[in-house]
C-alpha cells in the first residue's frame, strides 16, 4: 500500500446515465474501482468514505503480508495472485513489473492514469471513461522507456464485478449458427473464451456477461465486456480463492509478435463495459452509444436485395436484370451483386484478388447491370473480398511472396482461399487501387465487404514474424482510406455470415451480415444475442427463398418478414421464379418496413422474459415510448392449450395504449379455434397492464409470428 492509508485523497466518482463509478487513485499502488454499477450517490458528490479502504483484505495463513485486492493493474510485484494485468520480457530476462501510479487527470466522465515502474523502464497510460449511455471504456497505452526491446506478450483490462455475479452467459456458434447462448455458474477458477482466427470468429461471445442466478432481458443486475477489436481476442471472468471476481478483455497475440522497441508504445483495442437490470438495459446503452457516432448511418435503411441465394455464381446478364426488375417491382432500394463477377471467378476455387470484372462474362463490363439497376431507382452495390487471394489466381501466381504464411509451405487452405499481406506495402497499394478503380468507374455506393476464411499461421513469410495484429490494423486503414475516398459509401462487414462483428470494426462500416442462415427460426436466437451489443438497423435480415437453403426448412413468408423486421431489411431469394401474388405480398412486406424503419432504427429493442419456451415476444419501443412494435412469435408446439400470458416490456406504465395487429401471419387457425377477443378489435389498456401481466397469447401454429403495433392513444 502507498503512504499512510488514513491520509487517502478522495476517489473520483463519473456518473453518467445512472451509471456510476469510483475510480481510487491513492489507496494502492495501482488505481482501484471499489465500485461499478448503479448509481448511488448524487451527482458530483464525492465520496464521503474510501470504498478502497472497505475492501482492504486480511492478511491471513499462508497467504502473503500484504495481499492486494483486484486493481486495474493487477501485479504480482504488489502481492496479485491471479491474472496480471501484463506479462512480458526482454529477451528472457526482465519478466517482472511494478507499474505504480505516478499521475492521475481528471476531466467530466474521463480519468487519464498514468504508472510507471522505472526499474523495469515501462509506462501505462490507462483511458478510462463513461460514454453518455453509461458504458465504461478502457484502453491502455504501454510505452517501453528503455533502450532495449521489451517483448509484449498481454496487455489486460479489468472490469470488477460486485458479489452478486455468481452466472455466467456468452455466446458460441459456427458457419450458419453465429450467437447461440450458453450459460454456467461462475465458480472458483477461469473461464475464457480465445479467438485465435484472426478474426472475432461464429463462435465469438461477443459479450462475456455475468450476473445474478437466472438473471435475464428484463431482470437481474448484470454486467457484461466486448472488445472493440476485429482480430485475435480473449475475454474471461474469473472467480479467485480471495473472493475477487471480474471480467478481463485483452487482444490476443502470437508469439514474438508485439516486440515494443525503445519510445515504442503499443495501444490496446479500446474495451467496453456495461451493467443493467437486466440485459435489455445492457444492450441500450451498447445501441445508445453506437447510435450517438458521427459516423452512424442516419439515412433511412434501404431495403436491400442481395444476389447470392437467388443465382450464386451463375452471372448471367438477363436473368440477373430480370431480378433487378422484380426487385425494384417489390420496393428495393439497393441491389447488390454478390460474389462472381471477377475475373475467373466461375466458383469459390478461384479469381479473389483478381479484381477486374469478367471480360467473358461481363463483356461490356457491369455497366449493363448498373444501368439497369439505376435506372429501375436502386444504389448499386457490390461483393468484394479483399483481404483474400485464391493460390488460383494471376495475383497469387504474380505475386506468390504477398500471401500471409509462417513456413515455407502455405498454411491450410480454407475455402481454397489464403490470406494477402496487407502490411506489406506493395500489397496493400495493389488491392486498394483496384478498389478505387472499381468506385472511379462504376456508381457503386455499397461494398459488401466478405472474410471467409481464419488467419492461420498470418507471418511474414518462412521463418518471419507474425502480423495478425498489424493485419488488422491495415484492414482498417483500408476501410477509412475508401470511406475518405468515397464519403457516403457504405460498407458491410461480412465474415461467411457473422464471424466479424465487433465495435472495432463498426467504426468503418455500417451493417452486418449476422449470418448466412437466413432461416427465420434459427435467426431469433442469432438476432437476438447479436443485438446484445449491436442495434438492429445494423444486422442485415433477408427475407429468404419459401424454402430455406441452409437448413432446407419450409417457411412461411410473413414469419420471416416478421424476424428480418427487427433489422435492416432485406431480401435474399431469386424473385424470378415467384408469381405475381407473391410479388404482390413481397412488395406489402416491404411497404410495412419502410412505414416502419425509422422506429426500428431508433426505437429501445427489447426482450420478454416468458416461463414458456415454446414464445418469444420481442420489440422495439419509440424513445418517447408512445410508440412500440412487437412480434409474437409461436417457437415450437407449446405445453399450455390455450396459451398463457405474454407482457411487452419497456412502455410507459401511466401511458394508456391502444394494442392493434400490425400485420397478421400466416396459418394460425386451428379446430375449434374461436376468434382471439383482444385482437378481434383493436384495445386500449395502461402500460403497467400491457408490462404486466400482459395479453394472452393467441394460438399460432409454430412458426408464426404477429405483428402487434402499440401506441398511445392519446
Ligand atoms: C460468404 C458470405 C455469403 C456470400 C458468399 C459468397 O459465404 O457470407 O453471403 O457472399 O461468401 O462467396
């Protein structure tokens, strides 16, 4: 402990959205947070007693004489036990530091910490803050101040989490089922979740949360982390023998790769965190802060029409302007033309990196297909994968030395494809000017941005060093470079579906594609998790083919207008082949999206909590609250006949609401059935009723959703 622990100066307390946290800077060696959650205290008030000195610990047997408890920077040099908050050497020697806060700045909702530990010729400046929704934000910045090299192996950020977090839920997933839930009890030890693909990955938890037993959408206090990061990544919790417990978020690197020569500083990913009564409050002060960005997509979401399922590589100029037609014929606003349309690309073996348009298929270049699509209303948007590169391509076959690769061999093929070097300049300024290129000579206003395979092995060359960190960065620099180039553009992050989506790379683009399963049963859950930490007019929702490619499952057409509602809407489905009818009800999904897309864009998304699993009912409530959209949504068979009681959280209680069907689903009759009595016309009740205990649920048959429109009526 520092000095004379009576003498403590007080903490600095940043409330922001009744979000409070006391950040310690004299108690310890290193600054502590006694406390993250709730407000508590009135604004601008200081703390009338140390918190820090509160959760002193004993000495006790066997332990060492002056035990610390969990800091920001923990370290074994100050009596830490468990995970440090860095790790490194130079060259084998040096492994030990004691970085000691030396100066601290405060500003409203930002404190700047900076430590030192002059043996070891190191300093940290630690970025703390509260954003105006309440997130907390960490970045830390270590400088080597010696004049040899110091070996970076982690850098950790540390988020405590109060008594009352005892489980634990993240979300895992693969190829066409990204963000499916998984829950423990937090117990004593580390549960860590790695991505080490150079990517956050489909079985990225995008948020590690932990909280009290059972907590859920609507209850229970909960805090949860995301690392703004798009390559390698680690986030733990951690439970230890002296009771600490907190949650970790690091970039993950390989061996050797974060070498800091002497003035050197390596800057961490910025980390975020966010508690709630519940996680509906976690995820709004997640959608709150990326919707208050500059940078955030204000337009109204266009509907979109993507080629992929409707023709994949099968380019052929009349069928996809006949899709054009049908596309502008139902309401789309942008088309985009997927992968296919390269040079020698015929399949997925080869083509990527030579970014040229076909001349054998394309003869007079796309300008047929842009023509058309312009002059049918719609922005025109185009697949790219730039960071690949297929060994069967006059790229790689030029340039065999810009393929990312450790050995002499090439690493593992994926999908056929390997990864291009875009730290290597010549690489980099290739893959750029051919973009710049493509945007100079076509009106392209949409670049779907794909990643289809994980970084293995990402080095230098045989024997060189690894990049995946520098990789990433590039990629970044390539995003902002086009975005310079092209103010307006738009651009989707795509990693075969949803393997990258992170608050990293949301800063470049302005959509998701959650995954290639367009299957509306299976997109609730990814949706759902996925909208833990990103809002819904960034997840991508096709409306899909009658019946589904990835899963083979028939679906109805309104159940799977009503799960794609709840994001930026869109259409994936070779509308070449549908009659009239059904364009005709296509087009009437699409008119209620569009009547509907500034409140899903800017409404608070949320979550029941029902007791019957065979429900799911979900929303999105106007800021004033005096408008709301929710779905019904029959899952499965239920065990209840009739069905119980549904609530639709996050209206006004004192409000009173008319409660109307929006739009009705499908097959939903059954024998014997009578007419629902509150959804035979329409029904005005107060809030506090609608919040509790609801409506009862009408009889769907699985598979189905309904779409309910609750507004004020007065
Ligand atoms: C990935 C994407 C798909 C599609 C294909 C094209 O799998 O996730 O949406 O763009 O690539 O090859």
């Amino acid at each position: 402990m520092s000095g004379d622990i009576t003498a403590v100066i007080q903490p600095i307390v940043l409330t922001c959205a009744d979000t409070q946290i006391v950040v310690d800077t004299h108690t310890f060696e290193q600054p502590y947070v006694p406390y993250w959650g709730p407000q508590v205290l009135a604004e601008n008030s200081e703390c009338a007693r140390s918190d820090a000195i509160a959760s002193i610990p004993q000495r006790v047997s066997g332990g060492v004489d002056s035990p610390s408890p969990l800091t920001l920077v923990p370290q074994a040099a100050s009596g830490w036990l468990s995970t440090p908050a860095i790790e490194g050497h130079r060259a084998g020697y040096d492994f030990v530091t004691k970085l000691v806060t030396n100066s601290v700045e405060a500003a409203k909702n930002r404190v700047k910490i900076k430590l030192v530990d002059g043996e070891a010729g190191l300093s940290l400046t630690l970025d703390i803050g509260l954003t105006l929704s309440g997130l907390l934000y960490q970045q830390a910045h270590l400088t080597n101040d010696a004049d040899a090299d110091y070996t970076l192996d982690a850098l950790r950020m540390f988020f405590p989490l109060p008594g009352s977090a005892v489980e634990v839920l993240d979300t895992t997933g693969h190829h066409l089922r990204e963000r499916s839930p998984q829950r423990h009890n937090l117990t004593i030890g580390k549960y860590q979740r790695e991505s080490r693909r150079g990517r956050p990955g489909a079985d990225s938890p995008l948020l590690l949360a932990a909280g009290t037993k059972g907590f859920g959408f609507e209850s229970g206090l909960v805090h949860g982390i995301h690392l703004g990061w798009s390559g390698s990544q680690r986030l733990s919790v951690e439970l230890t023998t002296a009771a600490d417990r907190f949650l970790v978020a690091e970039e993950l690197f390989e061996p050797g790769e974060m070498i800091l020569e002497p003035g050197q500083t390596y800057s961490s990913p910025v980390s975020y965190g966010a508690w709630g009564d519940g996680l509906n409050a976690v995820s709004a002060r997640f959608h709150q802060h990326l919707r208050s960005r500059a940078t955030h997509p204000s337009s109204p979401r266009p509907v979109t029409l993507n080629t992929w399922e409707a023709v994949y590589f099968d380019h052929d100029f009349d069928k996809l302007a006949s899709l054009a037609d049908r596309a502008a014929r139902v309401g789309a606003e942008r088309y985009v033309l997927d992968d296919g349309w390269f040079s020698g690309r015929r399949d997925d073996t080869a083509g990527l990196g030579d970014w040229f348009v076909d001349q054998t298929v394309w003869p007079k270049g796309l300008h047929p297909l842009v023509g058309r699509v312009r002059q049918e209303g719609m922005e025109f948007g185009l697949w790219v994968e730039p960071e690949m590169v297929n060994p069967d391509s006059d790229l790689a076959r030029r340039h065999p030395e810009w393929i990312l690769k450790g050995r002499e061999d090439l690493p593992v093929a994926a999908r056929q494809q390997q990864v291009l070097n875009l730290t290597n300049p010549d690489a980099y300024r290739y893959v750029r000017d051919r973009l710049l290129a493509l945007l100079r000579e076509y009106p392209i206003s949409y670049l779907k941005w794909d990643h289809n395979r994980d970084l293995l092995e990402a080095g230098s060359g045989a024997g060189g060093r690894a990049l995946a960190h520098r990789q990433t960065k590039a990629l970044y620099n390539l995003l902002q470079e086009l975005k310079e180039h092209q103010p307006g553009l738009e651009i989707e992050s795509c990693a075969s579906g949803g393997a990258r989506i992170d608050m990293g790379i949301a800063e470049y683009t302005d959509r998701f594609h959650p995954s290639d399963c367009l299957d509306p049963q299976e997109r609730l859950a990814n949706q759902k998790y996925t909208g833990l930490v990103m809002p819904p007019e960034l997840l991508g929702a096709h409306l899909t083919a009658p019946k589904v490619h990835s899963t083979g499952r028939i679906v109805d057409l309104e159940f799977s207008a009503a799960v794609a509602l709840l994001g930026h809407f869109g259409i994936e489905w070779d509308l070449t082949g549908a009659d009239d009818a059904t364009l005709d009800e296509v087009s009437r999904l699409v008119e209620f999206y569009k009547q509907n897309r500034e409140l899903i864009s800017t409404g608070t998304v949320v979550h029941a909590d029902l007791s019957d699993p065979a429900l799911d009912v979900r929303g999105v409530v106007s800021e004033d609250k005096r408008n709301a959209l929710f779905t019904i949504t029959q899952v499965t068979t239920s065990a209840f006949h009739p069905l119980g009681m549904v609530h639709f959280p996050g209206l006004d209680p004192k409000t009173v609401y008319r409660v109307q069907l929006a739009l009705a689903g499908g097959d939903k009759t059954g024998p014997g059935q009578s007419e629902m009595p509150w959804l035979a016309e329409s029904m005005e009740l107060p809030g506090a009723a609608l919040m509790h205990p609801g409506v009862r649920a009408p009889a769907q048959n699985p598979e189905n959703s309904l779409i309910i429109r609750i507004e004020a009526a007065k």
